[in-house]
C-alpha cells in the first residue's frame, strides 16, 4: 500500500470520527450487550492461538513428540528408548551432551516428568 494511500485512510478516518463519528462508536458500545464476558476466562483455543503457541515452541518439542508418538506414549521412557525411536538428526540432538540439560524440559513440554535414577 503506497504511504500516499494510508495518510489518506487516516485522515478520512478522522474527519469520519468528527463529523459525528465518535457519537456513533459511543452508541455502539453503549448498547453491546457484556453481560457474559468474562475477563479472567482463558481465551479461545483457535487455530490462530495454537499458531501463536507452535510459533514458541522449539523444533526439537516436535521432535521429541514424534518419537514419543512412534514409542505409542508409554507411561514410563527411557533416554535410551527415545534414541533409538527418533530421527536421525534428532537421535545426534540427544546424543549431544551439550543438550543433556534440556531432556527432561523437552520431556515436560510433552506431559512427563523427569525422575532421578
């Protein structure tokens, strides 16, 4: 969109709002009906929240996912377990001692937890 265009939406927008538009934004938010908005209740778990949250994620959360899904989720896995189910680009990820700290994160994102030996 050229800037020319876009300083004209605004100010087309504004002489809107004063030539009578902001009476007609007060009318309309004076008669919306709020009366079961909830401001504390959790938003909706849309495609677009899912997106938000997947944006966040680190690739190796999906990793990890796919072997635990190729394991069929077991109640209990082993760092062994999940080697030998896992890509090969992942397998090398969790053969890395570098990443040794970051397991037992990756195993919580995916609903376990982490016990001691």
């Amino acid at each position: 969109m050229p800037i020319r265009r876009f300083g004209a939406y605004w100010r087309a927008l504004y002489g809107w709002y004063n030539r009578g538009g902001y009476g007609h934004v007060a009318a309309y938010l004076a008669a919306l009906d709020l009366s079961d908005f909830d401001p504390k209740a959790p938003p909706p778990k849309t495609a677009a929240f899912w997106d938000i949250v997947d944006a966040n994620r680190a690739p190796e959360d999906a990793e990890m996912a796919d072997a635990l899904e190729s394991l069929k989720y077991p109640l209990a896995v082993t760092l062994i377990d999940l080697t030998i189910h896992a890509s090969d680009p992942f397998r090398e990820w969790l053969k890395d001692r570098r990443n040794r700290r970051q397991i037992p994160h990756r195993l919580e994102s995916a609903g376990y937890v982490s016990t001691p030996r």
